[in-house]
C-alpha cells in the first residue's frame, strides 16, 4: 500500500509491501529511517529548520527539523523497538533557489538544521541527495530500504 508523507508530516511502516512517498522536495529536506533487521522504515517531510515558538512545535512538529526528527527517533525505538545504531538515515532535497534574490536559503538552512539534530542524537548519515536546482520526489521500499528517486529541473 502507498503512504503518502505531506509537507511537515511522517509515516512509519513495518508492513513489508508498503512504499512510502513524498514529492516535490525543492528547499524541504525529507529524511528516510530504515531499520534492515526489523524491516521497519520511516520518513518525514521537513519544511523549516525550527519554530519560532513552542506552540508552534506543538502544533505542527513534524514541519520543523528540531521537533520533528526527535519525535519521530522516540517512536521508532520506543514503540517499534528499534535500535538507534540500526538506522540508515538518508537525506533528500535541501535545493537551492536559481534566484538571485534568495537571500532566506532555506533549502541550505534546512540541510544544516537536519544534519545538527542528527548529529546531537548520534545518528549517522549512510546518503544523501541533497542541495542543487532540482526538485525530487522519492519512494521508499519498507520491504528493502530502497529509494527510488525521480528528479526534474527547478524552474523559479
């Protein structure tokens, strides 16, 4: 079955014929977990690297890279059992503007804020497609942890 992942929302599976998807990542970074012993894998669809506020995080956390992330690892290794030293994390997305005016760089704001809270949770980074003038829309195998990843050119 498809699990469809929006814009600053998550998905986890065990379920080995499910796929996860998500679309369209121009500056929005999508981080993929994927546990090969368990078979259990995860994504989410970051669009900002934090909040302004806490209410903001509580409203939407999966939107931000601090809260959403953290969320996310919590319910993998306490609901599904997980272990952290498990997880293959691959990023995606993170594009860059072709305007000249972009001066708020979100796409690189956002790379950097997913590779810092990674960091401070001690999880590693196996891949990442991330960066340049492209839009990519991903499918992840919860069955293998293959991503298979379709790109087309930015046009803004």
């Amino acid at each position: 079955m498809n699990k469809i992942v929006g814009i600053g929302e998550y998905v986890i599976s065990n379920a080995p014929e499910d796929l996860i998807k998500t679309f369209a990542l121009s500056s929005c970074v999508a981080v993929t977990f994927y546990n090969p012993f368990i078979h259990l894998a995860a994504m989410i669809h970051i669009a900002l690297p934090n909040p302004t506020d806490l209410e903001e995080a509580k409203r939407r956390p999966g939107y931000y890279a601090t809260s959403g992330i953290p969320i996310l690892i919590h319910k993998l290794c306490g609901r599904f059992g997980s272990q952290r030293k498990d997880l293959r994390v691959k990023l995606f997305g993170g594009a860059s503007s072709l305007r000249s005016d972009d001066y708020f760089k979100i796409g690189l704001r956002n790379i950097n804020s997913v590779r810092e809270t990674l960091s401070k949770m001690d999880l590693k980074i196996v891949d990442a497609h991330i960066g340049e003038s492209i839009s990519r829309s991903i499918t992840m195998s919860v069955l293998s942890g293959d991503i298979e990843i379709v790109t087309l050119p930015l046009n803004y």
